[in-house]
C-alpha cells in the first residue's frame, strides 16, 4: 500500500482550499482512507499536494452534504462514510482527470489551428493530405473520420459499421497510411543547390513544368 | 514513492512528430477540423441535404443510401458544422443513457 508515501507528511486540514469547514466525522473518515485515496490519486493526478487538497475539498463537499441531509432527529445517511468519502474522491479524480484532458485536446486542436497559419508550407501540406483522405476515403473510412473529429473513442465507432473498436483504428490507420504512400510515391525530391543554380527561373512546386518537358 | 512526474510525462506530451515521419492522429483531426469548418462556405447552400438526411446518417450510416450526402460533408463547411454538432449531440445522448 502507501506505506511508503508517509501519510503523515500531508496531513489534512479540517477546512478546505475553499474555507469550507470539514466534520469531525468526515475528516476522520477522511484521514481513515487517505492512504489509499494517496496511492490511487497519485497515480492519476500525479502530485500528492493535489490530492491531499482534492481530498479535503471531496471531504468539505460530504460535510456540507451531511449537514443538509441530516438535521437533528434524522438518521444519519451513510452508514459507511469512509467508503462513501472515498468513492465521492475517486469520482472527483476522475473528473480533473478528465477536465485535464479535455483542456489538452483543446490545446493540442488550437495549436494545430496557429501552427497551420503560421507554416503556410506546413498547411499546404497538411490540406494535401486531408483533401487526398476525404477523397480516397471509402464510406466507411469517411464516416470513422467524421466521428472521430468529434470526439467518439474507436469503441464507439467500431460497432457502427459491424467492427471492434481496434479493428476500426486500424482500418482508418491504414486508409490513411495508404493515402501518404500515394502522396509520397507522387512527390518528386526537391532539387540539389547546383541544379537549383542551373534553373533559369523559378518553378511550381508540385512539378508541373516537368511534365510539360516530357510531353 | 513512484516518479509522479515520470507518470505525468506520457500524458501530457502529445508531442508531433513531422508530417512525413508519423501519423499524428491528434494532428491529423484538429487540421482536418478546422480545415473543413471553414475552407468550404457554400453561402447558397448549393446541393445541401436536408437535416434529417445528416441526423439519418449520424444515428446509422448506410452506404447505399447516404454515400453523397458523406461526400458532400467533404465540400461544404456548414453541412459539416452542421453534421459535427448532430454527432456531438448523439455522442451527448448515448453517454446520457449509459
């Protein structure tokens, strides 16, 4: 277990990062699972400041909730509050865990976007690429690429055109290979410096003009 | 105690690698995504479907049937606006009734 992550150099507050109180009780519970609330949200989290103040917030979210469900004369709710206060901080985990990616593909979508118009030749390239997909793309390829720009896992794809989940990733992985080893086979290599220099004028990139002399 | 930054490492560097060395899935879609919202206007709405033909094919895809309405998504920025925001909102509904 986290024995060796020493609990004991993180120990939880009885108020959150927000101010919000914590209940004896909860943050006795709390400090009950905090060895493994540690471990498992180290794992996922990755820093142990963060998940001792996840696990207070988690722990100030339970006390309000008790506090709500519970006037005097009523039955507590929980009967296990360790077990109730650890599920509520694997959920919350989860979440961040979650939010953090969503925000990454964000980053990573918005950073194509600047790239692409600030590389005018990166662009060009990568509009070859996308226009020669969307028009060598069977349906089916089509399809997996439309819903997988919005987000849907292969697993989810998969099953829609009677696949597994893998069995699409490779199919869409190869149909795009497939299309750069076209684009590959039909670039020609960029000239050396001398025969750049025997040139007599510029010429287009994809090539035309040799074309032309061939004929 | 494990390297927590160590374990950070894999997830949060979706580095891309050149155009020509890997597929960059990531790279890929967030170019094709953008490319296509906006390089294809069709103000007129010429040879457009109409929405239930893009709700249809967004529930369940069937060659015969909605093979051009497919191809026109690959020339038109606002059917595939369009058609992304019908997929998001059956990608909402399906993790809804999970």
């Amino acid at each position: 277990m986290a024995s060796g992550a020493a609990p004991s150099s993180f120990r939880l507050n009885s108020v959150d990062r927000q101010g919000r109180q914590i209940d004896p009780a909860v943050h006795a519970a709390a400090e009950t699972v905090f060895p493994r609330a540690l471990e498992y949200g180290t794992n996922l989290l990755g820093d142990t400041a963060v998940v001792a103040n996840t696990l207070e917030e988690v722990a100030a979210t339970v006390s309000q909730l008790i506090a709500r469900r519970d006037p005097p004369g009523e039955p507590a709710p929980i009967r296990n509050l360790p077990g109730y206060v650890f599920r509520a901080f694997v959920r919350e985990v989860k979440r961040l865990k979650n939010k953090e990616l969503a925000t990454l593909d964000a980053a990573i979508a918005g950073q194509t976007l600047a790239q692409r118009l600030a590389d005018p030749s990166r662009q060009l390239e990568m509009e070859v690429l996308v226009a020669e997909c969307l028009a060598l793309f069977d349906f089916v390829e089509r399809d997996m690429c439309w819903r997988r720009l919005e987000g849907f896992t292969w697993d989810e794809i998969g099953p829609v055109h009677g696949l597994s989940g893998h069995a699409a990733e490779v199919r869409f992985r190869n149909a795009v290979r497939a299309v750069k080893e076209k684009l590959a086979l039909s670039r020609k290599p960029l000239p050396s410096a001398g025969e750049t220099a025997q040139n007599e004028g510029p010429k287009p990139a994809m090539g035309a003009d040799d074309d032309k002399r061939k004929t | 105690m494990r390297g927590r930054n160590q374990q950070w490492g894999p997830m949060t560097t979706k580095e891309k690698p050149e155009f020509n060395d890997e597929f960059n899935e990531a790279e890929f879609l967030g170019f094709a995504k953008s490319y296509l919202s906006e390089a294809f206007p069709n103000p007129q709405r010429i040879g457009c479907p109409p929405d239930s033909d893009l709700q249809r094919m967004a529930d369940q895809p069937v060659e015969a049937r909605d093979a051009v309405v497919s191809k026109h998504l690959t020339c038109c920025s606002p059917c595939f606006n369009r058609y992304m925001e019908i997929l998001a909102s059956l990608k909402r509904r399906r993790a809804a009734g999970q």
